[in-house]
C-alpha cells in the first residue's frame, strides 16, 4: 500500500488535501473489493401468499449493517475537511459502528478511540480491538458527552453518528441499502414490499428508507421495531416525548435513552414495542432456519414481522416484508446465546418460540 502524503513544505491546506485525495482514493477502493450483500428469503408454511426476506447485513467486511454508516461517516467527515492526517477519531457506540469505524481508521492510518458501556458484550470489545481501535468502557449511559470530553481533550474529531447518521449517507441512491434491497427485489413474485422493517439505534437506517421510497414513489411503508424500553416508539407516538430515565434493554445497538438528531420520526410510517425476550427467541430460531446465527437486533425485526404478516393474514392480504439481518450472532455468544446468562437475567423464551414456530414452523 501506497503511504498517504507526508508533512512537508508545501502550504498545510494543499498538503492536508493531498491527504484527503488518497484518503477517500483508499475507501472507495475498498467500496470497489467489496460484493453487495445477500437478501435471503425465509419460508412461511404458516403464511402462504406473504414472503419474508433478510437483508444480510453481516456479511460486510465488519461484520455489521453498521459498515455502510462508518464509511459514509467517514466520507462525509472528510469531504467537510473534519479529518486529516494526524486526526484521531472518537465515537460514541455500543460496540457495531466502533468496529467498522476502527476499520476504516486503521485503513487510513488514524488512532480510533471507541466510548462504550462497560455492559458492552466482551466479543465486540475484542472485535474493536482487533480491528485497531481503542475500547474505551465507562460506566452508565453517557457515552456521547465522554466521547465530546476526549475529542476536545485529545484534539480529535468525535465523529457523532447520532447527529450525522441520517444526513452522511446519499438516500437517492448511490448503492445505498435501500436501493440495493429494490434491486435484488425486482424479480421476486412481489418486488415491492408492502413494508420494510428496522431499527434504530442513530434513525439513520430508517431516514435513508424512508426518503428513498418517498423519492421513488414506491408504495412501501417503514415499520421501526423498537425495544419496550427505548424512548423512539414513545417519541413516534407523543412528539412531546424526548427522553426516558433509562433503555434498559439487552438488545445491542437499537434503542435509545434520549430521541437522537438522526430519528426523523415522520419518515416512520409505524412502531412496533418488542420485549427483551421475544428478540432473543427470534434471533435463536431464524439462527436455526439459516444456519448461522445473527444478533439480537434482527430477532427484534423479526418479532415485528410477526405483527405484520398477522395483520396481513387477517386481511386478506398477499406481498413481500424485508427486514434486515444486522449483525452476527457470534458477538453474543457470551450473553444473548448463553442459556446460564438468560437464566440469570430471567428470561423465559417458551411463550415466545411458540408463536415464532406457528409462522416458520416447527423445525429447530
């Protein structure tokens, strides 16, 4: 690999240019290596005429939806001139989005500093770490003012996905996920879902949707699949509602304490309220149906499914759902998938994994 552009003689804004020039060169010839991810189509003995698909977002080079958000961030940070050669960078996350960050920053050669939650599950702790980055774990909820304490002590950049999520990212198009989940769509029996479902953690997933179907013109509503305890099932139904005491919820990277400058709840069209537990039954058992685990995230997406597929059954009602597989399940082997850890956290999945094999069947 070519070094980035030295310090040298030349005037400091045309050498931190040439930096930015190779620094985007770098991404986007990492956007060139990269394949599209899977859509994979689930059966429903228990739904003839209604398909479901997941977008496989785990099989990015990070392992995570969370790929597409760090280097859109990082492209927009440089463009704006926020980073240069001797740049560290610092965000605020739950573990997802620092890794794909400290990827990206160890491609452009820059120090990554991740500020988490000490509850923040070990395997994504060792996965920051391997890609270069810095853990950073503090106790309670604060992770955004610690990550503003450390930019503004160190010189850095916090690089705030919360804020930018929903801006970094060109929802008309450009491979975005929205258009990438239209065209692999195209040929199925109903190529243009009656809903997407997601999550969110920044909203930004969900803005770049919801603009995307509006600027089309295609009839797609957004679901958000939100844990019990987040503030954004709140917020989409009381706009007067901005925070809650706590998200005490165990599902990584969705749901928030506090509404986020990237939720742009109007381009929701509705929330689904989806218990802890559900979300673990539903990660375990489409774990099952595609031979691969997935996190806890993508259990909660589904659960939402259910909500709308039934509603779907009792009208009547034929066409196509997509959701997103966010993350592997491997991050959670320690805790999600650990059948002593949910006992200990006193979750009871039975009533759950019932009404998930009434819809996917009975198969383990």
């Amino acid at each position: 690999m070519n070094a980035l552009p030295t310090m040298e003689a030349r005037p400091k804004a045309i050498e931190d240019r040439a930096w930015v020039d190779e620094a985007v060169r770098r991404i986007e010839a990492d956007i060139n290596r990269s394949a599209d991810t899977h859509l994979i189509r689930l059966p429903l003995p228990g739904a003839p005429g209604i398909t479901l698909y997941l977008k496989d977002e785990s099989s990015h080079p990070t392992g995570s939806l969370k790929h597409r958000l760090a280097r859109s961030l990082f492209l927009y940070a440089l463009c704006n001139g926020w980073i240069g050669p001797s740049t560290t960078i610092i965000e605020s996350s739950s573990g997802s989005t620092a890794i794909s960050e400290a990827y990206f920053a160890r491609l452009l050669g820059l120090r990554f500093i991740a500020v988490m939650p000490r509850s923040t599950s070990p395997e994504k702790v060792a996965a920051i770490a391997f890609e270069g980055g810095e853990p950073h774990l503090i106790d309670g909820w604060d992770t955004s003012g610690e990550a503003r304490r450390l930019a503004a002590t160190l010189g850095g950049h916090y690089m705030d996905q919360f804020t930018f999520a929903e801006r970094a990212t060109d929802w008309r198009g450009n491979n975005n996920i929205a258009e990438s989940i239209f065209d692999q769509m195209a040929r199925e029996p109903h190529p243009v879902p009656r809903w997407i479902v997601c999550g969110a953690g920044t909203g930004g997933t969900a803005a770049t949707l919801g603009r995307f179907v509006r600027y089309r013109k295609f009839a797609t509503r957004i679901c958000l699949a939100d844990p019990v305890a987040s503030v954004f099932h709140r917020h989409h139904a009381d706009r007067s509602v901005r925070q809650v005491a706590a998200c005490t919820s165990v599902i990584e990277g969705i749901g928030r304490t506090q509404v986020e400058p990237s939720f742009i709840p109007d381009l929701v069209d509705r929330t689904v309220v989806v218990p802890d537990a559900a979300s673990i039954a539903a990660a375990r058992k489409v774990s099952a149906l595609i031979g691969r685990s997935c996190g806890g995230s993508t259990g909660t997406n589904i659960i939402a499914c259910l909500a709308l597929i039934g509603e779907m059954t009792a009208r009547g009602q034929d066409g196509s759902i997509v959701t997103l597989l966010c993350d592997s399940g491997e991050r959670y082997r320690s805790t999600l998938y650990d059948d002593a850890w949910l006992a200990t956290q006193g979750f009871d999945l039975s009533q759950h994994s019932a009404r998930l094999d009434a819809v996917f069947g009975s198969r383990p």
